[in-house]
C-alpha cells in the first residue's frame, strides 16, 4: 500500500478525477496502511509551496490526530466537520456565499429539497407559497441586515415572529411591518417583490 499510495499521488494532475476509493474489511490497515502514508506522502510535497488540497472520511477521529499536526506545519489549514459533537467541528454559513439573487434561489431549492421528508410531497400550492416565503426572507436578510446576522438563526427567528389571527386578516406582525417599511423606502427591492407574491395568497394560506 505504501508503494502504491506514493505512485497515485505523484501521477496524479490538476483537473484530473483525483477521487481514490479504497476498499478493504475491519482492520485490513485501510488507515494505516493507505489513508495515513498517502497525507504523509501530500504533506512531504507541500514542501515546495504548492499544497494539495485533501478530504477525508475519519469515522473514528483518529487519522486528524495522527496526521493533523504534520499537515499543519507543512502550510495545510485543516477544517473538521463533525456530525456527532458539533462543539468540536466547524460550521458552514450558506449565507456568506449568498452574492446575487440567483444564489438565494439556489439556497431556497437547496433548503425545500432537503427539508420535504420521506413519501408524498404535498401540494404544488403550498409549496409554491413556501418557496416565495422563504425567499422573501433570505433577500431581506442578505440585502439589508448586517453581516453577523445573515444566518440560519435570524431565519428561524423571523419565521417563529410571524404571529397570525385567523379572525383578523388585516392583522400585521413584526415581518409584515418591516416589509412594508422596506416597501416604502425600496419599492421595487428584490425582497419585496417577492413578498408581495406571497402575500396574495394571504388569509388562508399565510395562517396555515
């Protein structure tokens, strides 16, 4: 393995598949005797300034700690990200990659496609009203709060004040009026335009 994992790496060249599969039963030295020796091998020829970029699977946390301070002295930044104990792993801000509105339609999809669960979806209707709500609120986040609160958080926070009254349709929460303050500055701001689309179906829709 040691002899194999060196050839690969020196074979291989940008722009290629540079995927490697390495398959093998419990303690066939899968680690040890290929994962390991192959960082070692990139850490060895991080030397001349041009480190190559690497992602691991570390099921049991042990390669990071085996190899972790090598990579790092040879000029490697190592980012961890852990499933199970998320006080030990870096996070990811989908919002900071957010730099048009093409973006926030993606994450909006992204968002509705993991989020839809298991079986049947339910109907087109609904969904429609969810995807104009969601990105209503992202465009409002991105465009006009700062930095540190374009995040999940401040997502969650705006849907959760989004109080309604059936036995009052002329009702406006803090969302609304916010909305409507934008509207009057920024009438035909991104965010607006798509919170009109979802205010037309108000009433029923925006109560359930």
């Amino acid at each position: 393995p040691d002899k194999y994992s060196t050839y690969v790496a020196h074979r291989m060249k940008p722009g290629e598949n540079n995927n490697i599969l390495c398959i093998g039963a419990p303690g066939s030295y899968k680690s040890r005797g290929f994962i390991i020796p192959f960082l070692m091998g990139c850490a060895q020829r991080s030397s001349g300034g041009h480190p190559e970029s690497v992602v691991v699977t570390d099921p049991k946390g042990s390669v990071v700690v085996e190899c972790g301070r090598l990579l790092q002295r040879k000029g490697y930044r190592i980012k961890i990200l852990n499933t199970i104990n998320f006080r030990k792993s870096h996070h990811y801000n989908p919002f900071a990659y957010i730099h048009s509105e093409k973006d926030i339609l993606k994450l909006v999809s992204c968002l509705m496609a993991n989020t839809k669960g298991e079986g049947k979806s339910g109907d087109d209707f609904w969904q429609k009203a969810e995807v104009l709500l969601y990105t209503a609120l992202i465009g409002f986040i991105h465009y006009e709060l700062p930095p540190e609160e374009r995040n999940f958080a401040t997502l969650i926070e705006m849907i959760s004040s989004m109080e309604v009254r059936e036995d009052n349709e002329d009702f406006q929460n803090n969302v609304d009026l916010e909305f409507e303050e934008l509207a009057k500055r920024k009438p035909d701001h991104f965010a607006v335009r798509q919170y009109a689309k979802y205010k037309l179906s108000a009433g029923d829709v925006c109560s359930k």
